[in-house]
C-alpha cells in the first residue's frame, strides 16, 4: 500500500500567485498545482491530503496561537498517517520548527517544516523539489522528529535558523549537522536521528498567553533601555549576548538591571549573537559577571529556540528554579549536552 501524507499548508510564498502588486496567497491554487503534478502518479510517491487554513497567512504575521493550531491539527491526525508536512512562510519558519518539538509529546513520526524562495507558479523555482522531497522523506524515511527541510538538506527544526533572505539554500543548522542529506541519493545521518519518544500516544503541550521577549545587546545600550524591558509583567528572556556570552561590565547601572530583574525571578537566557559556537560564562569576566547578575547560559542553542522553550517551559506550572534548571537541560535536542556538562 501507499504511504500517505498529510499536508498543513498555513501560507507562504511557495503557494502565492503573481499579481501587480507582487505575490499574494490564492487560497485553492497551491491544491490544484499539487494535483496536478506528475510525479505524485508514481507508486513510489505518497497519497497526500492537503488542509488548506484560513486565512492562508504570511509568516510574519505567526503568533503562538498558530503554533498551537498546528500542533492541534497534527495531534488529531497522527493515526492516520505515515507522516506530516507543514508548509509555510521562510520569515519565521525557524520559530515554528523550534516550537512544534516543545508541544508534540508522543511523536513518533516525521514532521516536515518546507516552503519556498519562488512560488510554485513560476517556470523557475526551489518549491518543487522542496515540496517532492519533504513528501518522500515524509512517507519513507521514520525519522520521529520535527523537522525543517530546505535546499537538500534536512535539519533538526529547533537547530535551524534562517540565514539568507534569498537563497535557496536559506536554512542552517549551525551547532548540528544535517539530519540528512539530498543528492542523487536521500541519506539519513540515523546517528544523530532522536529515538522514537517512548510516550503513548501524541498529545499537544498548550502554550499559554506568556510575557518573554528578546534583547540583542549593541556597543554602548542604554541600562535604561535594558530595565525599561525587564518591568513588569515580563518573565523570561532571551539575551543576545557577544562571542561567548559576554557583555559590558564597566556598565554598572546595566548589571543592575540584570540583577534587579532576576532577583524578581525573570528568567534571563544568555545566547550568543555568533552563528556557531556557545555561551560559556565562565570564559571572560565579562560572561562571568552576567552569571553574577543571575544570567543563565543557553548554551548552543538558537535564539529562535530559547524563545519557544520559554514560552514552553513558562506554559506550564513551574517554579522559577525548575524553569531556570530545565532552560539549561536537553529536552529535544535543541542543545548539546556536552556543552552543558562542561558550563
């Protein structure tokens, strides 16, 4: 029998038409052009079935609330399938790979973040052979993660961060390699494949309404600035520190802001600004004082994952301390251990 295929198409540019105005979502366009493919005639391509939301939307205009609808959609559907797609806008599409693996407990089967550079109604563009591959991947290779495939490469979707705007191989895994790999062959690095979850059955994590945010630190920001963010009603957030986690110490005012603030119990995450690498507060006085003011390391991970953590871990009924501990914990391998070990 056929594999088959579930679809969850939110929006974005592979489905988009050309307008005068520039491209613009279609709704029932990007079902017609699937059906419509060759390929999919084939017996060794999936049966597929397509939910189309609406609104189709952009990703730039993704909330939490789409995650979780998502999340929903594939949760209610998993017995069904052999695997999941979710095609989506390239702007946050990093987000959304770093939160699904947070809110999908139980998953055993692949889901596939994809979209595209060019849409699908142009002669010339990347969303065919993203679109083809993710379905065969999909249906054929059990890898029980949440992934992100772009530009021949299948990433962890919580390791994975957007690194050109036109590119068509516009997503990284800076801190990992692949998960697999796309030529003449599709090869499954199995080695770095998470185990199968070892939970019955798959159930969705809600995320609730959570104040966090994201600071990037410049030469020369203003304490003021830094304490304005941190009042009230934040909780948690993500600092994008310098190299390996550091920040101005001959600021005292901004270190206090930083104390007075997780001394309240905001949960403040140090990540670096640097594509690869790690936050080790212990390298510089400079990361060492952050770690005084109550700053807690995130290690390797991406800015884009400690943001849904977060907003994951703060969903939840926990203590500051267990979320501050389990910030710095491998949960779905969206930081190395070894890093932690040694910070």
């Amino acid at each position: 029998m056929r594999k088959r295929v579930y679809i969850v198409y939110t929006g974005g540019t592979i489905g988009m038409i050309s307008t005068p105005d520039g491209y613009v979502p279609a709704p029932g366009y990007l079902a017609e052009q699937i059906a419509a493919m060759p390929e999919l005639k084939s017996e060794l391509m999936p049966e597929v079935e397509i939910h189309e939301y609406d609104p189709l939307l952009d990703s730039s205009n993704m909330t939490p609330g789409d995650w979780h609808k998502i999340a929903d959609d594939i949760a209610a559907h998993d017995e069904q399938y052999d695997g999941f797609i979710v095609l989506h806008g390239t702007d946050t599409m990093a987000y959304t790979a770093s939160a699904l693996p947070f809110m999908l407990h139980g998953l055993r089967k692949p889901v596939i973040l994809t979209g595209s550079q060019i849409p699908l109604c142009q002669i010339r563009n990347d969303a065919r052979a993203n679109l083809i591959t993710a379905m065969m991947i999909a249906a054929n290779f059990p890898v029980p993660e949440v992934c992100l495939y772009f530009g021949q490469q299948l990433l962890r979707g919580c390791r994975s961060v957007k690194v050109s705007a036109s590119g068509f191989e516009a997503f990284a895994s800076p801190n990992l390699p692949p998960l697999g790999d796309v030529g003449v062959d599709i090869r499954i690095h199995w080695d770095l494949v998470l185990p199968p979850s070892a939970e019955s059955g798959l159930h969705v994590q809600e995320l609730k309404p959570v104040n966090v945010g994201a600071l990037r630190l410049w030469p020369g920001i203003s304490a003021q600035i830094v304490r304005n963010l941190l009042q009230p009603p934040l909780t948690g957030l993500v600092l994008e520190a310098y190299g390996v986690g550091n920040g101005p110490t001959n600021n005292h005012d901004f270190l206090a802001a930083l104390q007075e603030a997780t001394d309240r119990g905001v949960v403040i995450v140090d990540c670096t600004q640097c594509l690869k690498g790690s936050v080790n507060l212990e390298g510089y006085a400079t990361g060492s004082a952050l770690a005084k003011a109550g700053v807690i390391s995130g290690f390797d991970m991406t800015a884009e994952a400690a943001l849904a953590k977060l907003v994951y871990l703060f969903s939840q009924k926990r203590t500051v301390a267990e979320i501050r501990e389990l910030m710095q914990t491998n949960l779905r391998g969206e930081l190395t251990m070894q890093q932690a070990k040694r910070n």
